[in-house]
C-alpha cells in the first residue's frame, strides 16, 4: 500500500478509497496533493485487487480547490528572463496539472466520487473526472475561477459540457455562483442525493460493492467504451467496440457468468 502526504488510501473488498487528507485547511490542493492524485489512481489502475473506487474527503469539505499558496508561488516555478520561456513553462505546468486529474479517466477501474460539503474550483474540475458523483444534502459546488480573474484551466469547461446542458455550464462559469446538491441533481451533474454524510458514504459503498462483483475486465471495457464514445463519433464508437470485443468474448469471466446464472449461484471472478 503506498503512503502519501496528503490523501489517506486504503483497499477493502476490491474498494480502493482515496480520501482528500488536509482537513484543517478544507483539503485545499497543494501542488503535493495534486501529484499524489495521480501517483494514487495509477496504484488502482495497477493494482489488481482494486476493482473499483471511491473518492471522498476528509474534516467539513470535500475540497476548497487549488491552494491559493500554491497560486502564490507559481511566479517561481516559472520564473525567466525571456517572455516566451516563461510562458512554455507555464503552458507545461498547466497541462501537468491537467494530466493528474485525467489519472482518474485513465484508470480501468470506474471511480466514485462522494462529495459533501464545498467542491470549489478545482474540486469541480476533479469531480468532473469521475465516472460517477453523489452527493450529501450538505454538498456545495462553484467554477470559482471567475471570481478569482482567471479562466478555469484544468478540465471543468471541457468536461462539464459533456454532462449537463451548455446553457447551465455558461451560466455556472460566467457568474461563479454557487449551486448546491439538489439543483445539481436536477442538471445531472450527481447521480444521486443523500440526506447526510453516512448515508452518502454508506449509499456509495453499496454501489462499489455491486459494481466490484461484475466481472473485472467487462467493467473495464465498459468504462473504455463510454469514454470513447464521448470524444468519438458513432461509428468510430461501434468500431472500436468490435474490435475489442472480438478479443475480450473470449475471456473466463463470459463463461462463468453464463455458468453461474445458469446454476443460480453468484459469480466468481479474477481480479
């Protein structure tokens, strides 16, 4: 089990758990956290008792966002006599940034988001990467960035507008307003909306635990096919499905759903 700074993972049942770790500053992102984001869905990805996961933050708030100490010291890190220099570092840093939270697309295994309390900034940017969100009653959510005179950069208006309307996501990020768990509900942003943080957390295992009982490499081409259908078309879509298909139908996990269902018993899958 790797060890981090500043998440907390732990794996029980075929559930990995990532959990935001800085409680006594609402889980603001350091520029640590944003590393271990990656170093920790790529341990799930890699890890093959790891079937599914769940994300989910420690104290009051999932996360305030990027840390404004962070903010603060980007001048350093890109620090140059020559304009165009400083501004190739900065472009690198961004699309850095941009690739930890892509970790959790790139992951096999699907990964849960259970959101309570602020999601601010750079959490929706990080939510917006999961496969799945829900929601505590409590939870609060704000493309931040405007308020802040900058255009959010790491993936929210890219991905947002792949999951609820255009309209919402331009009214969200031009105002900076923040919206709470039941219009994000009505947007379809969150799956789904709980009445208290247990339940949240009770109501999300529940869901891990049925998908960690699917076979394995089915789920994992299951994610594989969503997302690529929706960055392609149609027909690139049911092409690439064929294709996978014609080598995955061939794996135990068909054969032993078929037997199991066939003798009434529940399946047993590799990892």
């Amino acid at each position: 089990m790797p060890t981090f700074e500043t998440l907390s993972v732990t794996l029980d049942n075929h559930i990995a758990t990532v959990r935001l770790n800085r409680p006594h500053k609402a889980n603001a992102m350091t520029a640590t956290m944003w590393q271990e984001i990656r170093r920790a869905f790529e341990w799930v990805d890699g890890t093959p008792e790891a079937r599914v996961a769940v994300l989910q933050g420690e104290g009051n708030h999932f996360t305030a966002g990027i840390d404004l100490q962070m903010m603060m010291s980007l001048e350093q890190h890109i620090a140059d006599d020559c304009e165009g220099r400083r501004s190739e570092k900065l472009r690198r840093l961004i699309l850095d940034l941009q690739d930890t939270l892509t970790s959790l697309e790139r992951c096999r295994k699907p990964v849960l988001a259970a959101i309570h309390g602020g999601c601010i900034g750079g959490g929706v940017d990080l939510v917006c990467c999961a496969d799945l969100r829900y929601a505590s009653s409590d939870a609060g959510f704000a493309i931040k960035e405007i308020d802040i005179g900058m255009v959010a950069d790491v993936g929210t208006l890219q991905r947002l507008p792949k999951l609820i309307a255009a309209g919402a996501v331009r009214e969200l990020a031009y105002t900076g307003r923040q919206f709470g768990a039941a219009e994000a509900q009505a947007l379809g942003f969150v799956n789904r909306v709980f009445d208290s943080r247990e339940e949240l957390y009770t109501g999300v295992q529940d869901i891990a635990t049925a998908i960690a009982a699917k076979s394995p490499l089915a789920i994992r081409g299951t994610k594989e096919m969503l997302t690529y259908a929706r960055d392609h078309s149609v027909a690139d879509g049911l092409n690439h499905i064929a294709t996978w298909n014609a080598a995955m139908l061939q794996s135990q996990d068909l054969a032993e759903a078929m037997t199991s269902n066939m003798a009434k018993r529940l399946p047993g899958f590799k990892d």
